[in-house]
C-alpha cells in the first residue's frame, strides 16, 4: 500500500487563502488586485501567499486582516473593497472572525520554521513596520550633541579612562529603543550607526532612519529639503524657544507647539510634538528615507515608540496600512503627552494625539 504524503503546511495556508478569495463574499468576486488594495499591500504579496508552488507565510497581523475581511459581508457592499474595523463586527461577525483566525493561525503555525516568513519586500507596509527586505543596509542617524554641550559632560573626552562613546549622540532614548527594534527585526542586515558627520556616500543610498531635527541632525535638514512634504520644523533660536512645526494646509498655514508649562523658573515639558516621515529615499528609489522627529528628545521617543511599543505599534501600524496606499509617502504629526517625566505612546487612531497627517503616491 502506498500512502500519500502529507500536504506541506505552508502549501495548506496557501490554499486556503485562495479558497477564501476565490469562493467571493456575498455574491461577490474578488481578485487579487482587490483583495490587496482592501488590505493594504502589493497585489504581488496576495499572488505570493496563494502560491501552492512556493508560497510565503504571511506574517500574523496579515492573517488577522484576511480574517476581518471574511467575517463580514460590509467589506464587499460596495467598490473599492475596504478592510472595516474591528469594533464594527457584529457578534456573530465576530464569532466568525475568531474562528478563521484561529484557523489560519493553526496553519501558520504548522507552516513557521519552515521558510523565513519575510514580509513582501516590496512593500514597507507589509508585516513590522521596521523590517526591510533581507541583506539590504540600513543606517540609523541619530543627531550628535554640540561640543559646547559635551565640554561640560563627564565621560566625554576620548582619552578619559571612562570615556563613553555614546554620549555624543543627542537622542540616546530614542536611539536605544529603535536600534534594538531594527536589528531583532532584521537578523540578516547590516544596521549601522552614526551621528551625521560619520555619513558616507554608501550610507545615503541604504534605508536612510533620521533621528532628530533640524537643529542638530544636518541630514534631516538637508533631506526636508529635498523632500514633497508640506510640513516645515522651525529651528529653535534658543533654549528657551520651544520652536514647533508649521503645516501648509491649503491656502492657510497651521502650527503646532510643544506644551511647556513655568513654575518658580523652572520649566516642565507637558506635550510635545512628533513627526514621522516614511518615503522612497530621493537618494536611491529602490531605499526609503523614515524620519523619526521631535521638538525635543522626548518627542522623538514618541516617534519611534509610536511603531515599536508593543502596545501600540500594531494599531499604529495597522492605521497606516489601511488608511494609506503602500507605496506612499507619509507624513504623521502627532502629540506626546509626557506625565511626571514619563512620555506616553502616541495613539494615531485618536483624534486626540493625531495632529495632522499627509499622503502622496508617486507617479
């Protein structure tokens, strides 16, 4: 007796995953292109998950998003097709997404270790927002405090037994928090780390990551400017000139400022302002240029955290992608609150911490 083998795991994900689409909703057909501009990716990504030949694992919160878009009949009631939120499901709807979740992850589960479950290369949407595709380079500029600044620190002289190299960086936070998150979410790459004067030819044509403004980070500066994005920081003249980020809005220009609040002489920040910029790099189409911002380092804690905190990055994450088109340029103003000295994750779904938000596709 000859017995079959069993069907690869990864092999039944696929299946099902196109057995999903192709069985329609509500009388309805859907085709890859619809599905993947429902879910917010590459119509290559959906081709890819389907394939029963070589397929790749879709990462989880991808399972998630096929499992919301099958629950319920509202997403195909009218075109384009549109991925509808959670709190909208009705019980019955939610029983359902539960359910295929559940399935879907099961098949996942048989399926992982198998092959890497990279995101879609192509799309920086696809999966964690800071993986990239696999042995492509990444650069992390972080701004450098000004000697002015570093003559008065302890530790910063590079011939003093305790010298510490990495006090030279301004927004050391923020660089921890990020720098940590890249390289667990890219074991393959090469992340490399610098202030701005230590960039190299090679260094602006990888994924550009630009931490801190344009006071001090000369690249972010210099990137601005070359950047399609409606929103302008203003420089701080001083110290005690919180600065802030000034939007064109139409025929109108809005600003938004950091919240200091002044007792006895001493100032507490209480908001701050954060911006995240993600794009195709204007120094290399195939690279992306992300620009994590603040008007102080706190926010731009708040811009990186707003993507790594694992309270909050999939639903930040989740907003971007179904709000905005893969291949976009994106621009979030967002507010930090920041309590006792603690800063608190911006949530992009509240209209209290969203500020203002663009988008453009290229052409």
């Amino acid at each position: 007796m000859v017995v079959a083998a069993a069907e690869d795991p990864s092999v039944r994900l696929a299946r099902r995953l196109r057995t999903l689409r192709t069985a329609g909703l509500a009388g309805e057909r859907i085709t890859q292109n619809d599905l993947a501009e429902a879910l917010g990716v590459s119509p290559p990504s959906i081709s890819s998950w389907e394939n029963r030949h070589n397929p790749i694992v879709p990462p989880p919160d991808r399972l998630e998003a096929y499992a919301r878009f099958f629950a319920t009949e509202k997403t195909v009631a009218k075109k384009p097709f549109r991925l509808v939120s959670s709190s909208s499901l009705t019980e019955d709807e939610r029983t359902r997404h539960d359910e295929l979740f559940r399935e879907l992850t099961s098949l996942r589960d048989g399926a992982e270790g198998q092959q890497p479950s990279f995101a879609d290369v192509g799309d920086p949407f696809a999966g964690n927002y800071w993986r990239f595709p696999p042995e492509q380079d990444i650069t992390i500029v972080s701004s450098a405090l000004p000697p002015d600044y570093l003559a008065t620190m302890p530790y910063t002289d590079p011939d003093a037994p305790d010298y510490v190299d990495l006090y030279r960086f301004a927004d050391l936070d923020a660089l921890l928090e990020l720098h940590g998150h890249i390289r667990a979410a890219n074991p393959v790459n090469h992340v490399k780390v610098c202030t701005p004067p230590e960039v190299r030819a090679d260094d602006y044509t990888s994924h550009l990551v630009l931490l801190g403004g344009v006071d001090w980070n000369t690249i972010t500066r210099e990137l601005l400017v070359r950047l399609d994005v409606p929103v302008r920081q203003l420089p701080r003249e001083s110290e005690d000139v919180p600065g802030g980020f000034e939007v064109d809005d139409g025929d109108e220009k809005r600003m938004f400022s950091p919240v200091v609040r002044t007792n006895r002489g001493k100032e507490t920040l209480l908001e701050d302002v954060a911006h995240f910029y993600r794009a195709p790099s204007p120094l290399n189409d195939k690279r992306t240029v992300t620009i994590c911002n603040g008007n102080y380092a706190r926010g731009v804690l708040g811009a990186v955290r707003a993507l790594t905190d694992e309270r909050f990055r999939d639903r930040n994450g989740n907003y971007l992608r179904t709000r905005f088109a893969p291949d976009s340029s994106v621009s979030i103003l967002s507010r930090v609150k920041v309590v006792l000295g603690e800063v608190l994750t911006p949530d992009w779904t509240s209209p209290d911490d969203l500020l203002h938000e663009w988008a453009v596709r290229p052409a």
